[in-house]
C-alpha cells in the first residue's frame, strides 16, 4: 500500500538510518546492512561485495541473513516506488538520484548513494511542503489558538534544510507552538529575575521574538515591519539579552533621543544579535534583532528604571558590525560582565545591505503599508511644530524651548508628553500652552486609535506590549 510521501516508510527510514550511520563512521562507501522490518521479518540484509557469485551468495551468522546485492537494490528501490505511489510517480530528481540504471547489476547500494536519494526526496518534499503553504495558519499555544500570515513563518519553513524542514502543516504548528511556549517561559522567567536559567543564545533570543509576536495577535496587530516597545521596568530583558555571546554595538536611527543617556551605568548605544535563518530563527524573513532602552525619563538619576522603562526591540533583515561607533564608545556602551563577538566573515555584506536599505527608506512614511515604526508620526510633529509657533508668538519661547527639549522629535510622543507635564507645571494657567496641550494629546490619541499600550508611553507607530501581555 502506498505511504504518503510527507513521510518516509520504515523501510526506506531503515536504509537512511545505517547510510548516515555509516557516513559519521566516515565509510560512505560501505555497503548496505540495515536491519528491515520487512519483507525479511527483522533479520540484517548485506549487500555482498566480495562474494564470487554476487547473485547468489549466502552466507548465515546468528539470525543474520547475508544476500547479495541486487536483492538489497530490490528491497530500496520498492521502499522508494512505495513512498509515491509507483514508479511512475516518482519525480525525475529522485529518480535521477537513484541511478536504476545501476539495479539488477550487482552493483554495491552504498551508504552515500542510499543519502543522495534520501536528499533528493527531501529537497522534493521541502519544495512542495513551501509551494503550498496556506496564507495564514492557525497555531495553539496552550489554551489559546493564535493566526499567523504566511509571511509570518514562510521564510522560517523556505530556509530551513530540506532534511529538518517540516513535513506536514501539524509540524510547522508544533515547532511554532513550542518556540512560542518557549519564549513566553524566558520572558516570565527573566522578569522574574530568573534569567539565569536560559542562555541567551540566538535561538532563545529568536523565540522571545515569537513570544512577542502571538502576544500582539491578542490585539490583532501585526508586525511585518517596525518595531516592538515592550514593558520593562527593571531593565532585566535588556540585561537578559545583554548576556549574549552574539551581541555587538551598532549604530541606529531608531529611539536616537535616548541613545546617548546613562542608562544603568553606561551610554544607552543600540545592540545588535544576528539570528541564522531556518527553524529557528526570525519571522517576517528577518535576520537580525535590534533592541535598545527606552528609559523611565523621570528616574534618569537612579538610572533609567521604573514603571516607564521599556525594551525596545526591532528586528531587521540585514545586521550592521561595521559601523561608526568609536572603541571607545563601545566600551563606554557595555552593561557590566558584557562581551561584544568579533567579527566575522559575511558582516561587511550585511552592514553594506543594511546601508543601502537605510538610505532606500528615507523620508518613508512611518505607518506605511502596515508598518509598525516607532518614529514620531506627521500628525504629532505637525501639532509639535504648531505649538511651538504659538508659544513663541505669545512672547513664551521659554516653554516652546521645554517642548523641545531632549531631541524631541527623535525621542518620540513619550518625550514630547513628558515635556508637557514640566511645562505645564512651570505655567499652569497659560492659555496658549492649554491650547498646545489639547493639541498635542489630541495628535498621539487619534494616532493610537484602535491601538493597544499605555499611550503615555507612545513613541510613534510601534506595538506596544505591557505587563500584562507578557504571562
């Protein structure tokens, strides 16, 4: 009967199992002996090599039967014919790899050969698993189902190796659902201050970002590109993913308000982890994780924490090692204990890319095709650059001066709002800056509209995600 090719017959799992044995033994030559569960009912087939009567031979040790091996090709070619179906559906690469031209020759199945077909059913396979992959997919995480967009995962699935590559939709839903499991675990746990109790390896990291990813769904937004500002009050994500053997110091036109602040101890420099692609690696076809602190303004002096200090994290395509961070600089970026990785081979291509992207997205809108972008929206700079003019024409250029104070319009609506509240404070009954407050809530509440997050917190465009979203 006819075993759907999503999957390998035991036979023919059988024969892959003694080849790549035998290859790790560095005998990709040897011949076959594999243990099959049928047609022989459990006893070892070995295609005999040296025997005078090749067609013929036997020979028995134990329970071990010794044929030659023209059965053995017999026994892998129906394995092969019963995966699809028949002969004559097999794909010509497969069949290509199998060299029929060389059956009922008495030529040896060797260990290599028996991969070079396994290889080609595979990178079949992978090809028509990616060909017909659905436009969303739905995925349980515990008691939750979330959907996903195929450019979500379909990058994840196209780059992975064909012999890891999922076989069947309910695979891509297992390893989605258990990376997401996994990255909700490392982000309770380091909250918790248990951080210690995963690694920051570019996997874990990678799922984090799934976890982020299935927490937005819960409020149906969505992130095909931009970034994620996520509540973090200790500063321990930030710290967390600090520890990382890939981390390096990169520069950013990204939260560039907050860049050069002390944050605990060091200059708040943005930090780059470059994620291999595959299984486990990004969604959206990103390839690189971005991520900085957006400090609580209103405790700068104790260091940046408190109930408004948040990670702000971005993935992107291309990374960026080179770049124009001075050594020193670098060293004056490093949280305590922190080692930034040398460089590699491939980085100067990935910063180049990286540069050529930069310069393609200027002057983009924000909000741009679904974007999720943290910059400060036209709508907030317009009523920003209004206020400015009438606090000015009304002989207050002192508190049109605080509106813009700490590079506001790099820092975002959070600034700008922060900056309101020491304005007001400074002139609580003047008309013009009521009018300018009005204005400006106004501006960041229409741009957040239908948006989850605090809006106190906004920066731009970016999806917010608040304690609550993280268990």
């Amino acid at each position: 009967m006819a075993i759907g090719i999503d999957g390998y017959n035991a036979a023919f799992k059988a024969f892959a199992d003694f080849a790549q044995r035998r290859v790790e033994a560095n005998d990709a030559k040897a011949v076959v002996r594999v243990n099959l569960p049928q047609p022989l009912a459990g006893r070892n087939v070995m295609a005999v090599t040296q025997s005078r009567t090749d067609s013929i031979h036997k020979f028995w040790r134990s329970s071990d039967a010794c044929v030659a091996n023209d059965l053995a090709r017999t026994i892998f070619k129906r394995a092969v014919f019963d995966m699809f179906g028949g002969e004559s559906r097999i794909p010509e690469s497969v069949k290509k790899s199998m060299l029929l031209g060389d059956f009922d020759c008495g030529k040896p199945l060797t260990a290599r050969r028996i991969l070079a077909v396994k290889t080609a059913i595979d990178n079949f396979n992978a090809s028509k698993f990616v060909a017909n992959l659905p436009e969303t997919l739905d995925v349980d995480v515990g008691c939750e189902t979330f959907t996903f967009d195929k450019w979500h995962y379909k990058r994840i699935v196209s780059n992975t190796p064909p012999a890891e590559c999922p076989r069947s939709l309910d695979e891509l839903r297992q390893l989605l659902s258990g990376r997401i499991s996994r990255g909700r675990e490392i982000i309770r746990d380091v909250l918790a201050g248990n951080g210690a109790n995963h690694a920051a390896t570019s996997a874990n990291v990678a799922d984090m970002t799934l976890a982020l990813h299935a927490a937005a769904l819960r409020h149906g937004e969505k992130l095909p590109d931009g970034s994620f500002s996520v509540a973090d009050p200790d500063g321990r994500l930030a710290q967390w993913l600090d520890t990382s053997s890939e981390v390096y110091i990169r520069t950013s036109s990204h939260i560039k308000g907050y860049q050069r602040m002390q944050v605990d101890g060091h200059l708040n420099m943005p930090r780059g982890i470059d994620i291999p692609e595959g299984k486990n690696g990004l969604m959206a076809g990103m390839r690189t994780v971005h991520y900085g602190t957006v400090p609580d303004l209103d405790h700068l002096d104790t260091g940046g924490s408190g109930p408004n200090r948040r990670l702000f994290l971005k993935c992107e395509t291309f990374g960026v090692w080179h770049n124009t961070i001075s050594k020193d600089e670098i060293n004056r970026s490093k949280s305590p204990g922190m080692t930034t990785r040398a460089a590699r081979e491939g980085d100067w291509g990935e910063s180049l890319s990286h540069m050529f992207s930069f310069i393609a997205t200027r002057g983009a809108d924000a909000t741009a095709g679904g974007a999720r972008k943290e910059h400060m929206t036209r709508r907030v700079k317009a009523a920003l650059e209004t206020s400015v003019a009438n606090l000015k024409a009304a002989g207050r250029k002192d508190l049109a001066a605080m509106l813009e104070e700490g590079g506001v319009k790099k820092a975002g609506a959070r600034r700008l709002l922060h900056n309101l509240d020491r304005a007001v404070a400074r002139s609580p009954e003047d008309a013009t800056l009521r009018g300018a407050v009005a204005m400006i809530f106004k501006a960041v509440a229409d741009d957040a509209e239908g948006l989850a997050g605090d809006l106190a917190n906004r920066l731009g465009n970016e999806i917010m995600l608040e304690t609550p979203d993280l268990a």
